[in-house]
C-alpha cells in the first residue's frame, strides 16, 4: 500500500513525504516533479506556455502510470483532488492523508518558499491570502472527501508531522493485511 499525502502548496506534502519513506524504507515520488520530467520543463514553464488545463492532463497522466505501484510515499501536487479519477486511482492502494494548516501559516510558508527561490505558478492571478481562501473553498471538500486521515501540521514539525503519518499508516496497513 502507498501513502499519499494530499493538500494545499506548502502543507507539508514533500517534507514529511521525504522523512517518512526514508524511515519506512519506501520509494518517494514527487508528482510535480515527475511532470516536470515529463515536460522537460518547469511547472511554471508549462503553465505559462500551455496552460493549466495541459498541466492537469500531465498529473492525470503521471497518476494513472502509478496505479498499480506499491511501497511507496507518494506527495501530490495541490490541486490532485479537482479530477475524480485521480483520487480513485491514487485511493486505489494507497492510505490518503490530507495535509492541512491554517491561512497564515500557509501564506508564512509560500513567502519562506519564495525568499529560497521556490517559484509558484499563481493559480488566481490575486494576492496570496486572497487566492489561499478562494482556492481553499473550493479545494477543502475535495480534500475531505479523498482523505482517510487528516492532519494540521500547523503547530507540529515536519517530523512530528511524518511520526504521525507513519503511526496512522501503518495501523491501516496492518488492517487491511488482516
């Protein structure tokens, strides 16, 4: 069984992703930069040249060549949850875990991002807490829905957040071996 970690851009999907396959002895996989491999080129490239609606044909893509996969930690990109297909593929073995945090934090960790380099294709066109909350309304039942187990990495580190993970997932993993 994978472990898929769902959210919105800086939840904590890629961090905690990278500490829990290292521990757990898995694979990682990182979407988005498996459609970047796949495009030869930045998401951000791929946005401004071709347009989010080829970038979501790429994810669509890359997550249908994962069905099937095994073993692994699996960090999706944001908006993973907007195509119904690519939820149940990646529910299809795997444990989803939404990532969450509040606005602020969220917003913290986009400027930190930024500051280190770390570009984000806009998905609004507006400011960054304006477009968190519209992008955020839309997205939070999607994630609720897709989820087995959610967590806040709001108030805990990247590796509290992973122990976390890690404890859930293997309990899941137990249950469905019994």
């Amino acid at each position: 069984m994978n472990i898929v970690l769902i959210g919105y851009r800086c939840s904590g999907k890629s961090s905690s992703g990278k500490i829990i396959a290292e521990k757990m002895g898995r694979g990682f996989i990182d979407i988005d930069a498996m459609i970047e491999e796949k495009a030869g080129c930045p998401i951000e490239e791929i946005i401004a040249v071709k347009g989010w609606e080829h970038f979501r044909v790429l994810e669509k893509e890359v997550i249908k060549a994962l069905t099937g996969t095994d073993n692994l930690v699996i960090a999706t990109g944001g908006g993973v949850v907007i195509d119904e297909d690519n939820v149940k593929n990646l529910k299809k073995n795997g444990f989803v875990v939404w990532l969450k945090a509040d606005i602020d934090i969220l917003k913290e960790r986009m400027e930190i991002d930024e500051i280190s380099g770390i570009t984000r294709p806009s998905l609004t066109g507006e400011d960054s807490v304006e477009e968190v909350r519209k992008v955020l309304d839309i997205r939070e039942p999607l994630y609720r829905r897709a989820r087995d187990f959610e967590l806040d990495t709001g108030a805990i580190s990247i590796g509290e957040a992973a122990d976390l993970i890690m404890k859930k997932a293997s309990i899941r993993i137990h249950r469905t071996r019994s």
